[in-house]
C-alpha cells in the first residue's frame, strides 16, 4: 500500500511538471504569435501609408495655379480631413484640401455658386485624365489612377471659417482644428497608437457592405470615444479588436459634430436604434468577434481573412 503511495505521489508530481511544460510552451507560442501579429499589422501599416506625397502636392499644385490665376484665393492648409489628421489610409482615403475664397466677387454668395465657379476653372485648366465635378461642400478632382482630391470651399469670417452646410444652400462655421486637438490628445494618451488603430479600422470597414460603411470622420470620432481615458495595453493588437467591440455599442446612438460642421458626424445613420444602426452595429461586433477568435486561435490567416473579406 505504502509503495502504491509513493508511485502515485510520483505520477501526480510527473503530471504536474508536465503540465508546467505544456503551460510554459503555450505562453511562448502566445508570445510568438503577439510578435507575428505585431509584425503583420506593421506591414499592413507600411502599404497604408506608401501614399505618394509627392504626386499629390503636385496635382493639389496644379490646382492651386489654376485657380489663383483667376481668383484671389488661397490654399488656407495644404491638407484637410484624414491627411491633416494623420488617418489618411492609401487607397480607402480621399485626399481633401481646405481652399479659403477671398475673391471680393464672392462676398455674400452661397456656396453653390462658389463650387460652380471652381468647377468650370479647373475643368478648362487641369490637364487631360482629370474629371471635376463638385456636390453640395466640395468640388472634387478625379484621376485614372483612383486618386480623388475633394477641394472643401471654405470663407473666412471674424471668429474664423466657414464651409458649405450639409443642408442644401447654407454655410457653417466651423471648427477643424478643436477636433483634431481632441484627436492628438487621445493619440498621445495612447502613446501614439490611436491612429495607426484608426488607419487599420478603416482598411478593415472598407470591406463591409458598401452601405453600411462608416465615414472616415465617423470612425475617427468613435475612436476617440472608444479611447479616451483609456488605460490597457498600448498597442494596435490590442486596441484594434478593442476598437470594433466599443464600435458596436457607440454606432447605436448620434455623435455630435465637434467640427459643428453639422448636428451630427454619423446623421446618415438615421435617429438612435435606428435599423441601419442595428445593422452596422452586428457587422462590427462580428468583425471583433473574428478578431478575438484569430488570437486566441493564434491564426494569422484569420487574421488576413479579416482584412481581406475571406
């Protein structure tokens, strides 16, 4: 009995030891993979953010010349939206341009007849291979190569700019630089991992249903209150599930406009518990759902499936 004892004091010492073994191997596989994912998302990262800098100041040059020779205006910032921002991501972002219009010939005008005006200059001036047309707040410069530059009208007034409204007809004052304040600080906060979170959500939301899709500035003022006060692990294989997962709840309810470009930043959503917001709500919580079960399955092919709608 004695004997019987210590064999199976022994074999239960055996087995625990094993399991020591199979848990210190697992938690270096975990551990490789955090690096193997690391790594992938860098690389994705590094594609996102191959924009060619210098085509595109070329072509917002081209445009800047075409219009001063006709107008007295000027390029108030060289970059707006996503770019000034830093979330610009090749390929998904559209590149916009703030164009201040100072021409005395436009005091009072609305906005319309401001675009207008842009739309048939570049149409004459820009070379062959671009198409201009303009909407209700900008007039945009298509290229064969996909590239789109939207040129946001803009009009100085005493407490700063005003663009054209959302609203058919009108103009807004707005505030660009009180939201991407409110960006910076969130990024710092996050020892500069918010932005290349925002860059690899848009990549990944560009695959969803086209009308389901979320607006850059929709997904960037999400971030910013998915991260604020945020205190976990700083990096983007952390925060990048983390992101779709608070998405999923955030989307439900308007956000204000912090630009006061308009009332709300996500209004083609629809009111609050809206049906589309409900929608858009399960395809996020989804994409989060796919992402937590490609770590803990320590898959990066999952992973790509993720990115590449597979």
């Amino acid at each position: 009995m004695g004997g019987g004892g210590r064999r199976s004091s022994y074999t239960g010492q055996k087995a625990e030891a094993l399991a020591r073994v199979v848990r210190k191997d697992a938690e270096k596989s975990v551990g490789q993979f955090e690096v193997e994912l690391a790594t992938y998302l860098s690389s994705l990262l590094a594609v996102y953010n191959a924009r060619d800098t210098a085509l595109v100041t070329r072509r917002l040059d081209q445009a800047k010349q075409a219009i001063e020779d006709e107008l007295e205006t000027s390029f108030d910032q060289l970059f707006g939206g996503s770019v000034a921002k830093h979330t610009y991501v090749d390929g998904l972002s559209d590149i916009d341009a703030l164009l201040v219009v100072n021409d005395l010939k436009f005091q009072g005008a609305r906005p319309t007849n401001i675009l207008e005006e842009i739309t048939k200059i570049l149409r004459e001036r820009l070379p062959p291979g671009a198409t201009v047309d303009h909407g209700r707040m900008a007039v945009s410069v298509s290229y064969e190569d996909g590239m789109i530059i939207f040129l946001n009208a803009a009009a100085p007034t005493e407490k700063g700019l005003k663009v054209p409204s959302a609203k058919q007809g009108g103009w807004s004052d707005i505030d660009p630089d009180g939201f991407r304040n409110a960006l910076t600080k969130v990024n710092d906060d996050c020892g500069g991992k918010l932005v290349p979170t925002i860059k690899l959500a848009k990549a990944v939301i560009a695959n969803m249903p086209e009308r389901y899709q979320l607006t850059g500035y929709h997904v960037e003022s999400i971030a910013i209150a998915a991260f604020r006060d945020y205190k976990g692990p700083k990096t983007t294989e952390t925060m990048l599930p983390l992101f779709f997962e608070r998405a999923k709840d955030l989307v439900l309810a308007p956000i204000r406009d912090s630009t006061k470009q308009s009332v709300h930043v996500d209004g083609y959503l629809g009111p609050e518990d809206d049906e589309a917001r409900r929608n858009v709500s399960h395809l996020l919580g989804n994409i989060a759902k796919r992402m937590r079960n490609a770590s803990a399955g320590k898959s990066r092919a999952q992973w790509e499936a993720v990115f590449f709608n597979e």
